[in-house]
C-alpha cells in the first residue's frame, strides 16, 4: 500500500469512528490543528506528581517513609486495574486468567523485595521521631489494599477465625464487615469498642467497601476461577500462579512488613512497641495468627494446619 492509500485509509476508519458516537470528523481532525503536542512531563503528570510530598517534620528520613508509601499506592492501584480485568472479562480464557494473575504476583512480588528502601533505608533515631507526629495514622489504613482483599477472595475467607464457623456466603455484607479480621486490630480487646483509627476509617471508606464488597461477591478472583470449565481449574500453570499470589500476598508480603516494624518498633530499644494506630500489630500482621487465605481450596489439609507457621514468629 502506498502512502496515499494508505492515509485514506486511516481517514476512513476516523471517520467511521466519529460516525458511530455522532461526531462530525471535519471538527474533529481541524481540532488536531490547535492541539498542542504531549510532552513525557504533560503525560506523565511529573509535576503533579513530584509535589505530592508533605513532610510533618524537618528530618530528611521522613520523605523516604511518605515517597515509599506512596509508590506502594501506586502499586496497589495498578494491581486493582489489573484484577478489574480479570473480573470484568466475560467467559474469561485459562491463558488470559494466568498471564493476568502472573502481572498481579509480580506487582506484590516487587513490593515484597522493596522492603530493604525501608528496613534499611532509614535512620532509627529519625523514624522514632517522625512516626509520634504520624499518630494514630496507620498503615492499616490504606482502602486500596482492603479493596484488593475484597476483589481477590469471598468475604468469608476475610472474616476473623473466631467467628468464620457462625458465618457463610449468606450472610449479609453488614455483618459481615463488622466481623473482618482487621476489625480485631481496630478494636479494644476488652470492651469491643471500635478505636479513633477504626472510626475514622470506616467514616472514610466503609460505604465505598460495602460496595466493593458486593460487586465482587461474584467476580472477585476466586470465583472466576471456579467459573472456569472444570479442565481449566486444573490447569497446573493457573493453579500455581494462584498458589504463589496466595502466599505472596498473605505470608511473604506480611511478613517482610512485620519484620521491619520489629526492627524499628522492637528490636532499636528506642521505642515502646506500640503501633502508631494502637493496634495488636504483631498478631494483626503475622499470617499465623489470622490465617489469611484467599484460596483454601487450592491448599492441602496440612498446609492450611501449617500456614505461616515456618515463618519467624
């Protein structure tokens, strides 16, 4: 094809393309004359982007802690996207489903081996500085992992093991979230009563969850597996990228976070070992205590007994 043919073409599909959503294409090509060109700074949004960075205090460590956050939101949010694919994919493909699967692992895969920025990254005497004008905010806060709970398994498997077998796919979402194992960490173990963090959070976020909740109930990860043809859930390439998101997300990712907060909580002598939420955070995060499973199915009886048990306690 010649050059001319070539750009008639083009016009061609332009103009069907404008025809369908009742456009006129002349206004809309002429529009192409005053456009100004996109530069990498417009498109990535840079300045935007690198203003975002609000220090509390004058340490320097603490942009450290605030950039380092703020990319694992980032991450998060790119994790949701790719999940929404998934979910939103009808009569949905084994290769499709695993190459999907394989991007999400790897988004937690990098957060997991990032943790070093902020084991190591840091000074004690700075961090135990910073973190008091950081209370009672907490990292136990962030919606957009609750969201990736929400999407990637039923509720069930997200409800607090004392209270998991007076629970099933019935029961209303209400209830349901009221019984979430992080509502342990927000909560005062004695009298029940929810705490500021908690409180906050839930004014924050607890009608968009609802929603999310209930969305997902019959699209989150797990049930698009057990929507797939019977030979398709047995396909060993997607059950093990199921297996690796399970343990990637509910032990290594968990238990990297949790090992650095004892560095700075416990083992620097320089602080009390309290959260800056006011959390039970070692029982909260550590996968042996709440035994955060997204895929219970795809795990023998003996790797359920043991999970999170060969990790460090």
């Amino acid at each position: 094809m010649n050059p001319t043919d070539h750009s008639e073409a083009i016009l061609k599909e332009i103009g069907l393309k404008f025809q369908a959503i009742n456009q006129k294409t002349d206004v809309q090509l002429e529009g192409l004359l005053w456009a100004k060109p996109i530069t990498y700074w417009d498109y990535i949004q840079t300045d935007a982007l690198l203003n975002l960075q609000i220090q509390r205090t004058t340490l320097p460590d603490e942009m450290v802690f605030i950039m380092y956050h703020q990319v694992n939101e980032l991450i998060f949010k790119m994790i949701l996207w790719e999940i929404d694919q998934i979910a939103e994919t009808e009569n949905i493909q084994v290769d499709f489903f695993s190459e999907r699967l394989s991007r999400i692992t790897r988004y937690f895969d990098m957060l997991t081996n990032s943790f070093s920025i902020m084991e190591n990254g840091m000074e004690v005497d700075q961090y135990m500085k910073f973190r008091n004008t950081l209370t009672p905010a907490s990292g136990f806060q962030s919606a957009q992992y609750r969201m990736i709970e929400f999407a990637s398994t039923d509720v069930i498997n997200l409800t607090d093991r004392r209270y998991k077998a007076n629970f099933d796919e019935n029961t209303d979402l209400e209830t349901s979230f009221e019984h979430l194992y992080w509502q342990a960490a927000g909560k005062d173990y004695h009298t029940g009563e929810k705490s500021y963090l908690l409180n906050e959070f839930e004014k924050k976020y607890k009608e968009q969850f609802l929603r999310q909740m209930a969305s997902f109930k019959t699209k989150n990860l797990w049930q698009k597996f057990i929507q797939l043809p019977i030979q398709d859930q047995q396909n060993p390439e997607l059950i093990a990228a199921m297996r690796h998101y399970d343990k990637t997300v509910n032990i290594t990712w968990v238990m990297q976070h949790l090992n650095t907060a004892r560095k700075y909580i416990l083992e620097s002598g320089k602080g009390n070992g309290e959260a800056t939420g006011g959390s039970d955070w070692q029982k909260y995060m550590h996968p042996k205590y709440q035994r955060r499973i997204f895929f219970p199915k795809l795990w023998t009886e003996e790797e359920l007994s043991n999970w999170g048990n060969e990790t460090e306690v």
